[in-house]
C-alpha cells in the first residue's frame, strides 16, 4: 500500500459540517439550517465555531434514519 493510500484509509471523517454541506447532505436549503438555529426550533441544533456554525454529522445521520436527536 502506499503512503498516499495509507494516510487515506487513517484519514478521520469530518465529526461537523459547514451549513451548505449540511443542508445538501438532508436535501434542505441552507436558510432552513440558519433558521432552525436562529429560532432554536429545529430537529438539530447546531455548535459554533469562531461564531460560525457548524452541523454535527452524527446528528445528521441520526436524522436522517429517522431517529429521535
């Protein structure tokens, strides 16, 4: 295996997401995401990094199997 294919299959998945990535992850627009985190009445809740926002992906997932966050 080479270093290039080695460094890939230890490479970490992102654990968050910048809201455009989150929202087309859920197939929602982007102003639902900032919505649900300005009015705090989403399914999800979102962190704040340095002021931005950012979607757990474990949260994503659990919503989209359906499951209860």
């Amino acid at each position: 295996m080479s270093l290039m294919n080695a460094r890939l299959a230890n490479a970490r998945l992102p654990e968050v997401l910048p809201t455009n990535e989150a929202a087309a992850a859920i197939n929602r627009r982007p102003q639902t995401l900032r919505r649900w985190a300005c009015l705090e009445d989403g399914p999800i809740r979102p962190i704040r990094i340095n002021g931005r926002l950012a979607w757990k992906v474990s949260d994503l997932q659990t919503l989209l199997s359906g499951g209860a966050i």
